[in-house]
C-alpha cells in the first residue's frame, strides 16, 4: 500500500477543508439586522438551500463582516464567499460597470410609465446587459476575482431634507449626501454634495452635517431616519441606484458543480425579484411613515422638476467626456446605444408585473435561464 507523504496528506486535508467549507457560502451586505435586504438575502438563503436540498447552503452577515466599502476587496480576497457590492465606492475599480447606472437619473424621462416600477424595469435591463452585452464589465469582476450573479436595486431616489424645499430656490446651499450622478445634480441644483456612505447617513442628519438625503425613501425606514426628515419632495432626482451586483468568489464559484451554479442562478432571480419588489413596497411604507412623524411628503416643485429635466439633457454628453478622459473608455456613447433598447424592452414588460411571482418569472424566462454556468465565469 502506498503511503502518502507528510505534505500530500496536509494538502489533502486543506483540499477536503476547502470543499466543506464551499458548502455553506458566507454572505455579507452592509445593511444592518432586520432591514428589508437583508430580509431578502435571507431568503435567498433559504431558496439556495431549497434549491439543492441542503447541500449548499448560504449564512447572511448583516453589516458585521464587511460594509459597503470593504464589501469588493472582501469577496475578491474570500473573506466572504459572496457579498452586494456597491461599485460606486470603487470608480477606479468599476469604471465600465458604474458608467449605465451612472445614467439611472434618466429614468425620469421615462414618467408614468414605470411609475412606482422604476427598480423592475432598470435593474433587469442592466442584468441582461451585463451577462450578456457587455465583456467589460465581467472582465473587470475578473480583474478582482469575483463573478457576476444578479443586481440589487433601490426604488427612485427621492430628495428628503430637513429643511423646506418648496422651490428651486431653496436647494441653493443645501448640504445633500449625493452618490455618484446623484452628486453632478445636487452641484446642478445649487446644492453641495456630501460623498458618505448609507451607514453614515443617520449620524449626517442628526449632527447637522447634511441637510438633506438623495436617496430611496425605503432608506428612511431601513437606517432609522423617519424621524430626521421634515420636508420629501416626490419624483426627483429620480433614477434608481441599480450599480449593486450580487457577485461571489471565483474561485469559489468555479470550485461548485454546474447544478450548484445553475442553483445560484435560479436563487438570483428570485432574490432579484424579491428585493426590487420589496424596495418599491416599502418606499410606500416609508412615505407614509415620514408623514405620521409630521414631515411634509408631496410632488416636487415644477421649478425642481424642471431644472431636473435640464440637467438630464445636459449631463450624458458631459459624462461620457468624463469617463474617456478619466478612464480612458472611449465606446460610452456606444455602451449607452447598445443599454437603451434592452432598458426600453423591460420598460414595455414592467407595464405589465402585478406580482413579484411575475416579475421572477420574466427575470427567469428572459434574463437568468439563458445563462451558460459551464462557461460564465471562467
């Protein structure tokens, strides 16, 4: 019998570890226990376990692990296994990525109807896109050791202050935490933009650093802050914060069998479905409850609305210069033709979702089946 040496048999007990430990994928997202996403990843748990009868399972570690910021090197240096990115902390990291949702504010050109569907029809346009039109974008998930599983997006961006906002007028000045194309319109508007992250957010508004937020209403409920708020004004900036991948280890991801991938796929639209659907429920919930605590809640100013739209037309050309003098992408303009009719595809389907069943079905039937998990990410 032939006897294994020394360092076989340690190289056989890391190699059987590692597999064990690929069983149960550590998951980190920066939202704290208890808020609406990390609800939904906690589902999406459950659905990975369902989907392979328990031989794969998921374990969510809200904000502890790793938080927005740590989030991309964490998955690319297998502290977690998996994790929701937000590649608008990382621009030198993600320029291709972050360039189409860069241009998410352009969803208000799109009015009634995506109204109060504005998450659905974005972020399963940039879904489709990036699996399947855009090689820049998975080469740069590459580049830091991760592969791409699904998106994560918010509801419409909403401006929630703490002072009247019932003109143009009244947003000269206005400290406004504003996050990447959020923060070219907050500079538009008069107003100052203050780069921090969502953590940080409740602690801006109570210590007087920022006046106002830039954000999904859903956050009001998600980071404590209804109470924080006096004056929300409905329908600007719009756009959706759709740059949130759910992306895991590569190695980790080629180290599973095709049916644990083709699981994962199928958790993704589930998961995806689930979370847009929830954000634009509790944008509801969050308006409502910014009122019961006294706050303001009504349509935007038409003064607002249009020097929104203004800053729409203006800003696309202004930012594809950007990102060719930044970071050398010259095809933007090219990009953006090849986005718009897949977004304006899942506009014509979001008419059409009364049910988040339906709405993964359609990520399912036209997105996450045609994936190929023999060759995506490797």
């Amino acid at each position: 019998m032939r006897i294994l040496s020394t360092s076989c048999a340690v190289a056989a007990v890391i190699a059987l570890t590692t597999v064990a430990e690929a069983k149960e994928l550590r998951f980190a997202i920066g939202y704290p226990p208890n808020s609406a996403p990390v609800k939904v990843m906690e589902e999406y748990a459950a659905k990975v376990s369902e989907l392979t009868g328990g031989d794969l399972t998921v374990k969510v570690f809200p904000s502890s692990l790793l938080s927005f910021p740590e989030t991309s090197p964490g998955v690319r240096d297998g502290i977690a296994d998996m994790g929701l990115l937000a590649t608008g902390y990382h621009p030198t990291e993600y320029p291709i990525n972050n360039l189409v949702p860069n241009t998410t504010i352009q969803m208000i050109n799109f009015g009634d109807d995506v109204k109060g569907r504005e998450a659905m029809a974005f972020a399963s346009a940039l879904t489709e896109y990036t699996f399947f039109h855009c090689p820049g974008c998975n080469d740069e998930f590459k580049a830091q050791n991760q592969v791409f599983t699904s998106i994560a997006s918010t509801s419409a961006y909403y401006l929630m202050c703490n002072k009247p906002i019932g003109s143009a007028d009244a947003l000269a000045g206005l400290r406004m935490r504003a996050p990447s194309n959020w923060a070219r319109w907050t500079a538009y508007v008069g107003g100052n933009p203050v780069s921090i992250t969502l953590g940080e957010m409740n602690e801006g508004m109570s210590q007087g650093v920022l006046d106002c937020l830039v954000a999904s209403a859903a956050e009001l409920v998600n980071w404590n802050l209804t109470s924080l708020v006096t004056d929300i004004a409905v329908g600007v900036p719009g756009g959706v914060a759709a740059g949130a991948p759910v992306n895991i280890n590569r190695d980790t991801w080629q180290a599973l069998s095709a049916e644990e991938r083709s699981a994962l796929m199928k958790a993704g639209a589930y998961s995806q479905a689930q979370y847009a659907w929830a954000f634009q429920q509790a944008e509801a919930q969050a308006l409502d409850a910014a009122k019961a605590a006294g706050a303001k809640v009504a349509d935007a100013d038409a003064s607002i609305v249009d020097k929104t739209k203004e800053f729409v037309v203006k800003d696309t050309a202004a930012m594809l210069e950007e990102v060719a003098s930044k970071y050398n992408i010259k095809d933007g303009s090219a990009m953006l033709d090849t986005f718009t009719p897949i977004l304006e595809k899942w506009v014509g389907l979001a008419k059409d979702i009364d049910s988040v069943e339906t709405y993964e079905e359609f990520l399912w039937t036209e997105i996450f089946s045609k994936v190929d998990v023999n060759t995506h990410g490797f």
